[in-house]
C-alpha cells in the first residue's frame, strides 16, 4: 500500500481542524492502517482496482445488481473503514444508551404518556405525527423491551467528534447488507482480515435470533418465527432473512384462526409466534389500519394486542423516527433515565415551537428542511428566492410539520476512484439490539460515502466497517450459520414451481433459436425462435429468479448469472445445463426443490409435445422428412442416442420411442412426468382437501404415462398426416396445461396443493 498512501498523502493535505479516517494531523498513516497495508490486495492502484471487480463478481453471486429489488447503483468499494476499539467503546456505549432511551420513549407513548402530561415532549409533536398510530395502543411484547432493534446512522464530524444523524425504528433497514457487505470485503481482502484483530459480526447475528426466540408469547420452548416481508423483497431482507434461519413469508402467506395467526407452509399450517416484521407499520393490518394495503395481514393488530404473536419492531414505532423528536431526546433521557446523552444529535430545529421555528424560517438558505409527514427534504442553498419564499409560507401554515437541520462538515475516509484514493466524507449506519441485559450494538456496520464538500447526499459508494479488538476474533462463530429445517412457505412453493416452469421454458426458446439458426431449410415456419422472445424469456426468468433468491446457493445463483451475459446461443445452453447440474448435485431435495423440479418435468413435457407436434404431425415433402427427424433429435439432445436406435428401427419410431416412452432418456415425455408424480407423492398430504387433488392430478399422470408405441404413432392417414401423434400430443398438451393451471393459481382461497389449508381455511 505504500504507493497509494504516498499519493493520497500527496494529495490529500487536511486543514488543522479536519480530520480523515486515514491520515492523522501530520498526514501521517494511523496506526491501524499501517495493518491493513500488509494486504496484497491493496500493494498498488492495479491490485486494488483488481479487487474493485472481485467484489463486483461477488456482488453479482449475492444477487446484488443495478436495479433490483431495493439496489440503485450500488458499488461496494474495497477499502473498509477502521475504528480502533477504544472509540468503537465509547461509540456502542452511546447508541446503547440512546436505543435505552427510545425504548422508554416508546413505551411510555403507547401507555402511560408521561412525557405529555409533563410536557417533555409537546403533544403536537407527537400525536400530529403520522407514526403515532392511536390503533396500537397499549400493545405490550413480553420481556422487558419493546423496541427490539434500532438502525442508527452515525457520523464523524470534522472536528473528530461523533454525532448521530438518523434512527430507524419501524424498519430497521441495512443488516442484511450489512452481513453481505462484510462476507464480500473479507473475501477480496482475505489476508489483512485474518492477520488484524477485526471483531467478528456472527456473534451479533445469533444473539439477534436467540433474543426473537426469547419474545415468544407464553414462554414457548421452541417458538415458530417468520418474517413479514412486501413483495417482491428487498435483498437486504432476503439476506437477513437467511442469516437468521428464517422463513420469509407475505400476507398471503399468513392467516388468521382461533386467535393465532398461521402460516400457510406446503402440507400443513404452523403457528407463527414471532413475527419479524418489514412491513410499514401503518401498513401491517388493512382492517384496522390503511385499508388498501397490500403488504399487511388483516387481524394482525388483534392478535397483537391479545398477545397471541409477538410483532417486532412493535407496530407504531414509526413515531420515534420523527426527525423533530431529536431536539427534545436530551430532556427525554435526563426524565426517563436521569442520564445525559452519551453522543449528540446532529443540531435539530421543530418549527412547532415559535422560537426554533422562526430561527428556521430566518435561516432557510442555510438549512436542510424536511416535512416531517411525508419525509420531503429540501436543501435551502439550492432554492431560489421564490421557492424559499414559498417553503417559509408552508412552514408558518404547518409549523409543527416542519424541522430545520444544520448541515454538518463531515470527517473524510479513503475511497477507490479512476486514479486512485480520493478522500469522501462517511456516514456509518450501524444497529442495536434488546437483549435480557440491554442492548447489544453490532460491532461495524455499513459506511457510505459522497462526494466533497462534506455534505452526505445519500448517494456514492457502500463500505464495510471494521472495529479492532485487543482479542484475537473467534472465527468460529462467524455466521454460516444457523442450522435446522426451515418451513417453506406455501407462497414460497408457488414461486419455486414457477421458477421451475420459467427456467425450461427459457431454455426451450434458446433450443428452439439454436434449431432455426442450424436446421433452418428442415424447420422453416414450423417454430416461434424469434430473437425476442428468448430476449423476453430471459427478462422473465430473472425477474423470477429474484422471488426465490433465497432459496438458490451462491453456486447456482452464480451460473445462473451467466445468462445475463453477452453471449452465443450455445453459450447460453452450456450456462443452462451448469446450472441444472449445481441444481442436481448441490441442492437439498426438500420440498422446494420438488416444487421447482415439478415447474421443470411439467414446461419440458410442454415443450416436448409441442416441438414434436409441430415438426412431425404436418405432412412434409419426403425430402424434408430425415432432416426434420434429425432436427428434432439435436434440439431435444437425443442425436447420438436416435442415431444408434435406428441402425435396427425406422427412424421415426426409433425418434418418437426415444422422446415420448423411453423411461432412460431424461428428457422424454415418460421419465419427466414419472419424475413429476415422484416430487408430487413426497409432498406433505395433512389434509384431505390437499390429498384428494394429488389424488386427481396422481390418476391423471397414470393415464399419461401409459405403455406408447412409436412404431403406431408414426402411422400416417391417407393425407400423410400422423393421426394418433396428433391427438396424442394434443392430449398430452392439454392435460399438462391443466396441471400447470391448478399449482400457478395463487391466492389463499385457491392454494389447494402447496397450502395445508382445507375446509378450515
């Protein structure tokens, strides 16, 4: 690294009272850097540009691309930022104590409301404020919190001094990235992570699982717990998700009966008692609170209120992330606690009370302005005369709507650029959670860095943060983690199947376009192999790919990445058939993945009878006849097979044997519906409305699968056309599309395969 320090040294000359996470006042490297230096990842600007597009790869098998789900441009740079562990101390003992304080502050809203009759906090503020949600009231999570976790965005003055800018409390979001983030930045820089004594972030991972647990409602032993997700996820909760052990479900995937609420899982319904909740408080319950939403689970407010499930972050939290609650949090603590704040808030102004508010109003080209009811934020240099004019007119109409924030000179940190470091200002998001003796701060986080001057725009680059220990880390606890069956969730089943049928269904397309392109004379008008439908196919299987993201491996996630790339058609078969292998020789067969398998038989027996009634049953020129017959051999991978058969049988019962009957070809029509009825029969069966339809679709598949002769099937009627492949492919083709039709409907009145609900529903 000596390199890059002397020209980021050379270039980077802080003022006196700056300060930059990597040069001390003298320019000088701090201590911790000089660590990280022995990394020969960061030896010149080459090797760190090398692990700039490691980390991009890495992102790529983590699922993490430009424009999805919640990722917009996010770009992870390679360099972390290091904190010693004196000022990480002095740092967790602070967010400790304020998350201490907003757990009071919470409890105290939703029952006793002291603070309103003593005027700590005035009841506008509160009561005004769109989080408050009179609907939760009194609503208590057993044990001795109620706020369970806490997201707070810390940052570093120029000055060196710390203040907390941000607290996220309905949804705590950015642990999910937060495990990625780490998992990425130990890999490219493997070395310097093994050899400094960086804290580990699983211990965190597992206490936030053992505190869910502890949450359970009548102590139970071995609690169910799930997480309420929107759709389609974000990738931060797919992750979280998945370091915590649990199953990710939405509303359609939860149900209310005898009080509890119920999870629609495949085979059978489990009882959820903690909920971890990523849906917007306000829209967690459409009967009780915002009656068109989507993502919320109506009765789940009852059931909280009754204590029949815990739902954390409790449902209201919102109001604690009211901007305007920061200029009132030091009385708050010094009531509640008796305790002064630990770290400031940055400078807060709530245009509610007549002196702040006229100090913002005489100050607007100065501040950042937010409307603390729809989260609106307006720069005030960046308005022209008018537009202030018109913001102080709103402000003095709503006052206690409004808040004004003094913008903060931020401390730098080294960040990759084209020609090397550049210094950018940093803001850490970090989170805590309630445990039986307080609350535990995640020992890093994520950093985010902008462009100079030192004002935070929400944009830039993504860093990983590491804290220093005087002990050496204990790897073993890192997460990899949490071990024990996950439910599946009958949503879940529905997204695998469907996955399942997009998957061949891509796959057919690109086989078909490879057939048009090699056998173009043999199957001219015969075949759809427009170049954009395999475009749209291909939109539509990653669009799918991202519903059941947490249920593929960083093996199969990365081949199946491989079909985004620019490519030939045979390139894209090969990346097909990698991935069906990771998918054969890596996966668990539960039952997710005989829901996927089940989408594959059923799309590849689709396409097999469809491609064959469109190549053979026409009459065609007997000249055409053998390369229509060798066409159909190639697209379907069976040429060298269908050459040796007919050394002793005709070529065309030698080809329809090998397609339709052939119980050793993996891509006939028998071994793909027989494989289909194996998945359907280890399905779960708890109740008699699901088993009496895999009873229905069970007699239906031994109907298909009855002895086929080829040598009859290539019987041509007077006008040549091949009568009984007709109407066999034209029943098959049917009958698959009725299968298809009865697993894809999705909705919970209708899940009748993979839901367990029966006539109790």
């Amino acid at each position: 690294m000596t390199n890059l320090l002397a020209a980021y040294q050379a270039g980077t000359r802080p003022p006196a009272a700056a300060h930059d996470e990597l040069l001390d006042a003298s320019a000088a490297a701090r201590s911790a850097w000089d660590l990280l230096a022995t990394d020969p990842g960061l030896s010149s600007p080459a090797a760190l540009a090398q692990r700039q597009a490691d980390l991009t790869g890495i992102l790529v098998e983590e699922g993490v691309r430009a424009g999805v789900a919640d990722i917009r441009d996010w770009t992870l740079d390679p360099l972390p930022v290091i904190l010693d562990e004196q000022e990480w101390q002095h740092l967790a003992a602070g967010l400790a104590q304020r998350a201490e304080l907003l757990d009071a502050i919470l409890t105290d809203l939703y029952r006793e409301r002291r603070l309103l009759t003593e005027g700590v906090l005035p009841a506008e503020l509160v009561l005004g404020h769109p989080g408050f949600l009179r609907a939760a009231d009194g609503i208590r999570v057993p044990g001795p919190h109620q706020l369970f976790m806490t997201g707070s965005e810390i940052a570093r003055r120029d000055d060196g001094t710390w203040l907390v800018t941000e607290i996220g409390t309905d949804l705590p979001r950015g642990l999910g990235f937060a495990l990625t983030t780490r998992r990425a930045v130990s890999r490219v820089l493997a070395e310097g992570y093994r050899h400094m004594p960086i804290r580990r972030v699983g211990p965190f991972f597992r206490t936030v699982r053992d505190s869910l647990g502890a949450l359970a409602p009548h102590g139970a032993k071995r609690p169910r717990m799930a997480m309420l997700v929107p759709q389609p996820p974000g990738l931060d909760q797919l992750h979280l998700a998945d370091a915590l052990g649990l199953p990710v479900v939405d509303a359609g995937d939860l149900h209310m009966a005898d009080g509890r609420v119920w999870m629609r899982s495949v085979g059978d319904m489990e009882p959820v008692d903690v909920l971890l909740r990523q849906v917007d408080s306000a829209r967690s319950d459409p009967v009780d609170l915002y009656s068109q939403s989507v993502s919320g689970v109506p009765g789940l407010l009852e059931a909280a209120h009754h204590g029949a499930v815990s739902v954390v972050n409790p449902i209201g939290s919102a109001v604690l992330e009211n901007p305007a609650l920061l200029s009132y949090l030091p009385a708050a603590a010094r009531t509640l606690l008796s305790q002064e704040l630990l770290l400031p808030s940055v400078p807060t102004h709530w245009c509610g009370e007549r002196e702040m508010g006229s100090h913002v109003i005489a100050h607007l080209h100065e501040l950042v302005v937010t409307c603390t009811s729809t989260g609106h934020q307006y720069r005030g240099w960046e308005l022209s005369t008018a537009e202030r004019t018109d913001l102080a007119v709103r402000i003095a109409a709503m006052p206690h709507d409004w808040v004004g924030q003094e913008p903060v000179e931020l401390a730098t940190t080294p960040m990759l650029g084209p020609l090397g470091l550049t210094p950018a200002v940093t803001s850490i998001r970090t989170f805590t959670v309630a445990t039986a003796a307080g609350f535990e701060v995640l020992p890093g986080g994520v950093a985010t860095t902008g462009p100079l001057p030192g004002r935070l725009t929400g944009s830039g680059h993504a860093k990983d943060v590491w804290v220093l220990s005087a002990t050496p880390p204990d790897d073993a606890l890192e997460p990899g983690l949490l071990t024990g069956p996950i439910p599946l969730s009958a949503a879940s089943a529905g997204s695998l199947f469907r996955f399942g049928v997009l998957l061949e269904r891509t796959e057919a397309q690109l086989r078909r376009q490879r057939a048009a392109v090699e056998d173009e004379a043999a199957l001219t008008g015969l075949i759809d192999a427009a170049p954009e439908a395999t475009a749209a196919a291909l939109g539509r299987l990653g669009r799918a790919a991202q519903a059941v993201r947490e249920h593929l491996t960083p093996e199969a996630w990365r081949t199946l990445t491989m079909l985004d790339e620019p490519g030939a058609i045979a390139d894209r078969l090969v990346a097909m058939a990698a991935f069906s292998g990771v998918l054969a020789e890596s996966v668990v067969r539960d039952d997710g993945w005989r829901a996927l398998d089940m989408g594959r038989r059923l799309a590849r027996s689709e396409f097999l009878v469809t491609s064959v009634a469109a190549v053979l049953v026409t009459p065609a020129d007997y000249s055409l006849e053998a390369d229509r017959i060798a066409a159909l051999a190639r697209m379907h991978d069976i040429a060298l097979s269908h050459r040796r058969q007919s050394h002793e049988h005709p070529p065309l019962p030698a080809l329809l044997d090998l397609l339709l009957a052939d119980r050793t070809n993996p891509r006939s029509l028998t071994y793909s519906l027989e494989r289909f009825g194996e998945d359907l029969e280890r399905l779960p069966r708890p109740h008699e409305a699901s088993g009496v339809v895999q009873e229905q679709l069970s007699s239906i598949l031994r109907e298909l699968t009855r002895e086929i002769d080829g040598a009859w099937l290539a019987e041509a009627d007077s006008t040549g056309r091949l009568r009984h492949l007709e109407d066999l492919t034209e029943s098959v083709r049917w009958r698959v599309g009725a299968l298809m039709s009865t697993l894809d409907r999705w909705s919970p009145a209708d899940a009748v395969l993979w839901s367990g609900g029966g006539d109790d529903d």
